[in-house]
C-alpha cells in the first residue's frame, strides 16, 4: 500500500497474476479495515462501472472510451 494523500494506492494480483492497482479514499475508512490491508492477505473488490477505468496494456488506450 501507498498512501498517496487523501487516497490509499493498492498495488495487488489478481487469480491470474496480473497487477492490479485499486485507488482508494482514505476518508471512509476505518482503523480496523486498514489493518487488514497488508501483503498477502486476499480481498475482495467491488465497484460501480461508471468508476471503472480500463486501458489496453500494449497501446495504454482507454478500453472503454476508445
């Protein structure tokens, strides 16, 4: 983790060992749920789509908005 702010930058794998970097705002979350953010533990992600922003790794353009 990276604290980068008013935001937590999780540098993470996936199931299928490809990086993943999930932004997160530090305002709503709690001392306990920082604790469980350390290497090695799983975590389970969810979002709306509209936040989603998804890029071609060989080309970085935006999958969604081409």
């Amino acid at each position: 983790n990276e604290m980068m702010g008013s935001e937590l930058h999780l540098h993470m794998l996936t199931p299928k060992n490809e990086t993943l970097v999930l932004r997160l705002p530090t305002m709503d979350i709690t001392d306990a749920q920082l604790s469980l953010l350390s290497a090695g533990n799983t975590l389970y992600v969810s979002f709306p789509g509209k936040v989603a922003h998804l890029f071609d790794p060989n080309t970085e353009e935006n999958l969604l908005f081409p």
